[in-house]
C-alpha cells in the first residue's frame, strides 16, 4: 500500500517551478512498517516527530474544536507564551542598540578608534551571527528548543557584561565577534516557538507583536542611555554603565526564560492534557507538524533548489543592508545634523514608537483579513522608509529637524523583516527544509548587515552619500522582489489546484497527516501557500 501511495506521489508532484521532487519523494515509502507501529498506524516516526503522540491520540478520540471553543486555549497560550518571546525579543534588539547608545558618548574616543574602526566594530557582531547562524539553527531543530535558547541567553548575557572591560578595538571585536555567535539563534527559536502554538492565521500577529518590541527597545534603550550619560558620580563611563546594565537585565531574564518557556506543546505545563490535544489538532491544520528532529540531507537540497526559499533570501539581504546602517549609524547620522550626543539619544524615541505602531498595525491587519495579503503588507512597509531616505538624501542640512523626522522613519525595517518570517513559516513545510530556508535567509541578512555598516563611511558624515545610495537601492530591489514573489505564489497555488482539483475536507485531512510525515511542500500535494 505505501508502495502503491509512494508511486502514486512519484508520479503527482513534479513540481513546475525548476526541481523535480520525485527522487525526495522515496522517504515517504519509508514511513510505514516500524513507525506505523510506534504512531497508530499514521506513517508518521513519533521518536522524531514531536508532539506524535499527541496527534494520534487527537486523531483517534476525533479531537475538534471551533474558533470559538478554542478562544479560551488561544488566550491563555498568549497570556503566557507571548510575553516571553515579547520580553526575550526586546532584549535581544536592545542588546544589538548598546553600541549605538554607547557610541554616543565616548566610545570610540576611550577605546582610541580611529578612520572606520567603528564600522569594523559594528560588522564584526554580524560576522560572528553569519557563522553562528548555520549550527544554531540545526542545533534548534535537534535540541529541545527553550532549554537550548535558555542557555543561549545566559551566554549572551555574560558576554554583554564583558564589554565593560574592553580596553581597545581587538577586545571590543572580540567581544562583538562573540556575542554576534551567541545571538544567532534567538530570532529563529522566537520563529519555531511561535509556529509550534500558533497556526498559520494566528501567527502574523503574535509575530509582529514580538517584533514590534524593536520599538519598545528603541524607546527603552534610549531612556535609559540618556539616564545613564548624566552620572557622575561612578568609576564607570557612561558607555560601559550601558553595557553593564543592559547585561544585568539580560543574565535575570536568561533564568527566567529557562524556568517558564515550553519545547513545545507537548511540555507546557500551563496547559490541561486536553488543551495540548486541541493546540496540536489546531496547529497540524498547517500541514506541517510541528517539528521532526531528525535531519534530513534531501529536504535541505530541496530548500536550496526552491525559488520560494532564494526569493525570501534576497529580501533578507536588503533588509540586512538596511538593518546594518540604520541601527548602528542612526546616532551619528543624528549628531551630524547639529545634535549633542544626549541629545542625538533621546531623539531616537520616536523612532521606537514609529516601528511599535506600523509593525503592530501590520500584525493586526494580518490577523482580520482572510485573504492572502503578507506579501502585499511587505511591500507597502517598505515605503515609508524608502521616503525617509530620499529625504536625509536630499534635504539641505539646515532643516535639521525635517532631517531628524526622516529618521524617525528608518526604524520600520522590522516590518519587512517581521513579514518575510512569516512567509518562511506558511510557505515552507519539511522540518530540516525550513531549517535550511531560515539557514539561507539568515545567512544572507547577516551578510546584509555586514554590508551595511561598511557602506557608511567616516569621511562621508553627515551625509553618507554612498549609505544612503545603498539603503534606497535595497529597498527598490525589495519591492520588486516583492511583487515577483506574489505572482509566483498566486501561480503555484492555481497550477496545484489545476493538476489536482480545489481542496476537500479529505484532501485536507491527508494533507494535516502528510504534515506530521515531515513532508515537504513540494512532496505534499494537498498544501497550498499562505502568501
């Protein structure tokens, strides 16, 4: 029968979008005999599936819930789930501030920097995420998720702590070297947590409700380094009183994340045995499962064949490149304009609250519309702060304050970042194939921010003529991508109903069960794309 099942797929899914998936396809003959026996039958390996058990024992008592009914269930996940990764995510984007908020006051003067030691400084953090980014993200999908972030986190702490005793650059690009290798791989453990409680509906406002909190630590991080550059009466520069306290807060949450975030459903222990039935039923309707532990060579060669996958990449390098220099030059940028450091720091305020309010407003027009409209809301994002760079591009410099409003704007990236998130958790299935898409797309957002901090030249300021031709370049190939991408998600998903007709409750079925198998979206012919 899996035989039959195995050629019968063979012959359906021959993908028209540049990879032939009938070879991958052999793993699903493979899903019978033993691991039918350990999952009731369902083909699915419940040593490497997690939360198997859970959906067979769903499937078996015909576990089913309505939107309504699961309201209460929903509700108490975000009462819990949603403020550790609001918190955790703060934290992080906090951390990547500090220098920013450091490099206000004498930073660069202390630790003797001189010509583009700063720049080196600021791409030397992302040097050290590219090279995290691959490990970590296998590692999370191996590891238990919250326990491996948890240490993570406790690392990242310790190490933030340290900058307090750099003494010159090589230590500071040791320590950011170090750091960036730590922070790797919180915004994907944030990603798998969400997807792991949360469907493909739920999750573009629980997203950008974490992502948001960039804002908040704008905010935050601002108040705090303008605080902190009024002391006095310490031994501690106010630079280092940044590092130190950003740390602090940082080592506390460490703990408390290990204490209180769940792996997954399967293991949070402020839901009933019942509930965890009806997340998993609920969040299987992805077709995805929820995660398999096992590491799988061919599904990652699938993510590397599959346009989907490079698409989203490229819009991850534009985002890095704009990420690069906005977060680490928005300071200087600001003091070039006729500002006090003090000054130049409160004034990033706004900034946080521009993002928090766009990046919050996408989530919620996410959540109440039904149609596909991700991509479309990753376009529009991208507007706002293409036009503020127009304006630093060409507003004379006496009107400083229309040039501190066009700021104000840059901070929105975390939109566009936020929304390619979600399109690599509803347009990707195959554990070790989204491993290898976030791997892809990480990779090149690291190398963006790389590039990024190395196009704002010294020699440039106020200006940076040639970063601000870089970041308005990046967001014109974005949006372009962005309108590519739409058309080939709209084309795949007719093409499938085409070759094998609209969606049935059974075809729907098989396709949830499919899901748990770890197929791909290529290998599952019942999954259609959330675009």
């Amino acid at each position: 029968m899996a035989s039959q099942d195995t050629r019968d797929m063979k012959e359906d899914i021959k993908e028209p979008y540049g990879i032939q998936t009938g070879e991958i396809l052999e793993t699903r003959g493979s899903l019978s005999s033993t691991s039918d026996r350990k999952s009731g039958g369902l083909g699915i390996e419940a040593e490497h599936a997690v939360g198997a058990e859970l959906f067979r024992e769903a499937m078996e008592g015909h576990v089913d819930v309505d939107d309504k009914e699961y309201a209460p269930i929903r509700r108490k996940i975000d009462r819990w789930l949603l403020p550790i990764l609001c918190v955790t995510y703060m934290l992080q984007f906090l951390d990547k501030l500090s220098l920013n908020y450091a490099n206000a006051y004498s930073l660069s003067e202390d630790l003797n920097f001189k010509g583009n030691d700063y720049s080196n400084v600021a791409a030397i953090f992302n040097v050290g995420y590219l090279i995290g980014s691959i490990p970590g993200n296998w590692l999370l999908q191996k590891l238990p998720v919250a326990k491996f972030t948890g240490c993570t986190l406790i690392a990242w702490a310790i190490l933030l702590i340290s900058h307090i005793g750099a003494t010159n650059y090589r230590t500071m690009m040791a320590l950011r070297f170090l750091l960036g290798l730590m922070e790797a791989t919180i915004s994907p453990s944030n990603m798998m947590m969400c997807s792991m409680f949360y469907n493909k509906q739920e999750q573009p406002f629980r997203m950008c409700t974490f992502l948001s909190m960039n804002g908040v630590a704008t905010m935050v991080g601002a108040l705090l380094a303008y605080g902190l550059g009024h002391s006095t009466s310490t031994s501690l520069k106010p630079w280092k009183l940044i590092f130190l306290v950003i740390g602090l807060i940082n080592l506390v949450w460490a703990f408390v994340f290990l204490y209180l975030a769940p792996d997954s459903p399967s293991n949070a222990r402020f839901l009933t045995h019942d509930e965890k039935l009806k997340v998993v039923q609920r969040v299987s309707k992805n077709q995805m499962g929820l995660k398999d532990t096992k590491l799988k060579p061919k599904q990652a060669v699938e993510a590397l064949c599959d346009l989907n996958c490079w698409i989203l990449a490229l819009i991850g390098l534009g985002c890095g490149i704009i990420n690069g220099g906005t977060s680490n030059f928005i300071s200087s940028l600001i003091k070039g304009f006729g500002f006090s450091g003090l000054n130049a720091t409160l004034l990033q305020l706004p900034t946080g609250a521009v993002e928090l309010l766009c990046v919050f407003s996408a989530g919620i027009l996410a959540l109440y519309t039904k149609k596909n409209i991700r991509v479309i809301l990753l376009f529009i994002l991208c507007i706002p702060t293409l036009a503020g760079l127009v304006g630093i591009h060409l507003i004379p410099l006496e009107h400083k304050w229309a040039l501190v409003g066009c700021c104000w704007l840059l901070y929105i990236i975390g939109g566009p970042v936020i929304m390619c998130w979600i399109l690599l958790n509803v347009t990707v299935a195959g554990s070790s194939k989204i491993s290898t898409s976030k791997i892809m797309w990480f990779l090149m957002y690291t190398a963006g921010n790389i590039i990024g901090s190395k196009i704002f030249y010294a020699k440039e300021a106020p200006r940076y003529l040639t970063g601000m031709k870089g970041l308005i370049s990046s967001y014109a190939c974005m949006m372009l991508l962005c309108i590519v991408y739409y058309g080939m998600m709209l084309y795949r998903n007719r093409s499938r109903d085409k070759k094998y007709g609209p969606l049935t409750p059974e075809s729907e079925q098989q396709g949830i069960i499919d899901g748990f198998k770890d197929l791909t979206d290529f290998q599952n012919k019942n999954f259609r794309y959330s675009y």
